[in-house]
C-alpha cells in the first residue's frame, strides 16, 4: 500500500480542515511557523509546522510525532499572562502542527537589531516578566532550555507593550526522560549555561542562566561570551564560564552577575531574580507589583541606544556534540540564601546579590559624587563674558591712573 501523498503546505493550505494559513511569519528549531485562521473559531492564531516526517523511518516518524504531542502537552500547563498559550496539536496527514496563541509582534532580538541596546530599567521590567512567567512553569516541573532574546516578544497594537515567553519547543518535563538523547545539546549556545555546555543535565538554574545571559546581550549589545559565527567556538567559551564582564548594566549589574554566577548552586532561584528585576525596574518607586502587571512604555522599545549595532544569535542550533572533559568551576554545595526583596527589608551589610568567581567592573558607592558634572555651553560663555569685562575695567582704571600722573 502506497504512503499517502502529502502537499507542501503554503499559503492557503488546510491544516487539519481547520486552520487556514496565511503567511509564514518565522522559523524555528523544529520547524516554520504560520499566520493562520481558525476557521471553526474564527480567530487568527500561529501554527508551528514541525519538521516533516516524510522520508523517516516508521520509528522516527513516530518519535517526531512524539515530541510534538510533548510540547503540546507542556506548553498547555502553563497559562500566564507573559507565556503564549497553546491551543491545540493538530494531525495533518500523519504530520504534527502545534496551534497557539497569536501575537502581533517583534521579538527582542529583532528589536535590538535596530536599536543595538535597550534602557536598564526596560530590561529589568522585561526579565522581571519572563521570570515571574518561568515560576509558574517551574512550579509545574516545566524547564524551557532556549530562553533567548529570539523567544521574548514585545507585543504590537492593542497589546502594545505586552511581554510573553514563547517557543517551548526544546522544553521539557523535569520527569520526562524518555525522548532526550545522550550526548546531544539542544538550544542557542551563546545562552547556554555552562553546565549545559558541558553536556550536564539542565535544570531550573540553567533557565536562570539563560535568562541572565538574554538580560546580559539587551543592555550591552552582545551576549556573555561575544558572537562567533562557529558555535563550536561558542560552546567551549560557554563551558569554561568566563563572561565578557558587564559595562552597561549599571544597577542591574548585581542581579546579571549573581544569574551568570558559573556554579548552579549559587544562582538565585527563578523567584528570587523575579523579584530583583522588579526591584532595579521600580527603582525609587517600592510598588514593585506593578512592574510584573504593567505593559512595557512601547515609546522607547526601538529607540537606536548607539549608531551601530551587532549580530544578536538567534538560529536554534541542534545536534552538536556534547562539550565534555572540559575544565571549569567546581559546584559547591548548599543553596542561596538571598532575601525576597519584596518581604524581606533591604540589608545594612554586605549585598547578598554579590556573587564572586565572575569578574567585573567595582565602583564605590561615592563614585557618582566623585565624577566631573556636564558644564553647559551657556554656562562656558557667560564666563568668557565675566573674565572679558574684568580685563575691560581693569584696563579702563588702568589708563585713569596713568593720565593722572602726567
């Protein structure tokens, strides 16, 4: 009996006799990714087209089959305001298609392809959002394992400004085993934790290390470990946890450094860093609770911070050999034990977001008072004048003197 035969989806095509596609709008790790309408619904959403399984084998059809029900499956337990949502994981002749929820928007890296950087206290709000959205898929024993600027869309239109974590197409259950497969690295490299880089098992501490690591590129224009065309090259930086220290960051410098802490024991837990950027996010303010509910001010997002700008890695990179045998920091035992800023009060000793074994830039807290305030031009040329009409009346006096004695 012949195998079916199996149309190239394009625009207009019947996914399921439901979804109608209209444009291709990105492309993933497993596959494209389309503008659709709903046609029991009536709704516009986005399917994500998994890589097809013609020409697999029966075993590995079945498995890709597999991974799209798993992603379905977990995307579906996490409703959050700041996560896209997962409608349906729909079968079209024998070929997987994850429906979601469809966002008009552009994704942080798009955004920091035009503007380079953006403002710290933007990004604080912007992690605080995600992290506050990962709780709950941590709470639900979900890891996303590609937290990247590429995954966080800003949205546009009459949601502008709404945050959401999308793509868990690599995620996975903390107890689901059973389809990763040893010795391969799912994920971006330049935001993988360094543990993940040596081939260890992720975990909820890597997701905070990506998260550190997208944090990190959005306020200084590049990730951690710099952009290399060969991510075989990334991946070994990655491994040995030695971070480009930070020069931009200003008060968000302690929470990057404390999230890209080498060790997994010593990062803060996903709770914990939510409520740190919301805290750098207030700033002044203490209402730190309308930092997570509150659309990020669309009026700045895009604004160009510099006249150039670099390559933000976005492609999903899969398949590539496990880093093992490599040297880097010894884990050490226990936990943190950092405060909740939002219930504990603020420390007098040292700050417990300080994190050694990654160097970078210390200032004093007199630093600001020490530095040379701006002078105006305005301020320079009525000095010039002053000084001028001193020497004018000083000449003047000058002259009288002289005419006197003679």
């Amino acid at each position: 009996m012949s195998a079916p035969s199996y149309r190239v989806p394009g625009p207009d095509y019947l996914v399921a006799g439901r979804y109608r596609l209209r444009s291709k709008i990105g492309d993933g790790g497993m596959g494209a990714v389309w503008l659709a309408h709903d046609t029991l619904l009536d709704r516009e959403v986005a399917v994500k087209q998994v890589l097809s399984v013609a020409g697999m084998t029966e075993d590995s059809a079945a498995e890709m089959r597999q991974r799209a029900m798993r992603e379905g499956r977990i995307a579906a337990r996490l409703s959050h305001r700041n996560a896209i949502a997962m409608h349906d994981v729909a079968l079209d002749s024998g070929e997987p298609w994850l429906v979601m929820e469809y966002l008009p928007s552009r994704s942080v890296a798009e955004i920091l392809h035009q503007s380079g950087t953006l403002p710290v206290d933007q990004v604080a709000q912007i992690g605080a959002q995600i992290a506050d959205a990962m709780v709950e898929a941590h709470t639900a024993g979900i890891l996303h394992r590609d937290i990247k600027p590429g995954n966080i869309l800003i949205a546009e239109g009459r949601n502008a400004g709404l945050v959401k974590l999308t793509d868990f197409g690599i995620s996975r259950s903390k107890d689901d085993a059973a389809l990763t497969q040893t010795g391969v690295i799912t994920g971006t490299p330049a935001y993988f934790a360094p543990e993940v880089a040596r081939g260890e098992d992720p975990s909820e501490a890597s997701d905070v290390y990506s998260l550190g690591s997208t944090l990190y590129t959005a306020v200084e224009g590049q990730p951690p470990f710099g952009v290399d065309e060969n991510s075989l090259v990334v991946l070994h930086r990655v491994a040995r946890g030695e971070i480009v220290p930070p020069k931009r960051s200003g008060p968000l410098e302690g929470a990057l450094l404390a999230m890209l802490e080498p060790s997994p024991a010593r990062r803060p837990t996903m709770a914990q860093v939510r409520d740190r950027l919301a805290q750098v996010a207030a700033g002044d303010n203490s209402n730190t609770a309308l930092i997570l509910t509150t659309p990020i001010d669309r009026r700045s997002v895009g604004t160009p911070h510099r006249t150039t700008t670099r390559r933000i890695p976005t492609a999903t990179e899969s398949g590539l050999p496990a880093a093992t045998g490599m040297p880097g920091p010894t884990p050490q035992a226990g936990t943190p034990s950092w405060p909740n800023p939002s219930h504990t009060p603020r420390p007098t000793g040292p700050d417990p977001w300080q994190v050694t074994g990654v160097s970078g830039p210390s200032y004093p807290a007199s630093w600001a008072a020490q530095q040379p305030r701006n002078q105006s031009p305005e301020r320079h040329l009525g000095l010039a004048a002053a000084v001028f009409l001193v020497f004018v009346l000083l000449a003047a006096i000058a002259i009288t003197i002289i005419a006197l004695i003679r």
